[in-house]
C-alpha cells in the first residue's frame, strides 16, 4: 500500500524535515559518488557594465515589438473580413 505522501507529493512540502531524514538514512543515495567542483577562476565581483553593452541594451529596447505588430495586423484582418457582415 502507497504512503499518503507517495499519493500525494505535495504532502512532502509540509514536512521538509521528514524528508531530510528520509534522504539521509536512504542507502542507496548515500551509495553514490559525489564531487565537489570549484570554479578554476576566483569570482572578479560585480560586472561593470560597458558602454558598448548599453548602447546594445539600448538599441534593443527602442525596436518595436514585432509580435505585437503582427497581432495588430491579424487582429485588423479578422475584423476587415466580419464587416461586411455587420
């Protein structure tokens, strides 16, 4: 018979301890190999944005939508073709 929690997954969420706990008595999960990796580099820090990235930004933000244009225009056709009948 299914545990209430295997019925229901969400169950899980209430009880993150329970689950924990399951995780770390599970003989199978603790018979895999694990590594930990670690970046070659150190982190730089925050990036300084330069000024080519924001004229890119830029020139990105002030294009038009071309989606919402090409809804309009579809939305224009569906409407030109029911006015006759109106």
């Amino acid at each position: 018979m299914l545990s209430s929690s295997a019925l229901n997954p969400f169950l899980l969420l209430m009880d993150p301890s329970s689950v924990l706990r399951a995780v770390e008595s599970s003989t199978s999960l603790c018979s895999l190999k694990a590594r930990v990796f670690r970046p070659l580099e150190p982190d730089t820090g925050a990036r300084v944005p330069s000024d080519e990235l924001a004229a890119y930004d830029a020139a990105i933000e002030t294009e038009p939508e071309i989606e919402a244009e090409m809804a309009a225009d579809a939305a224009e056709q569906v409407f030109d073709a029911m006015e006759p009948q109106l």
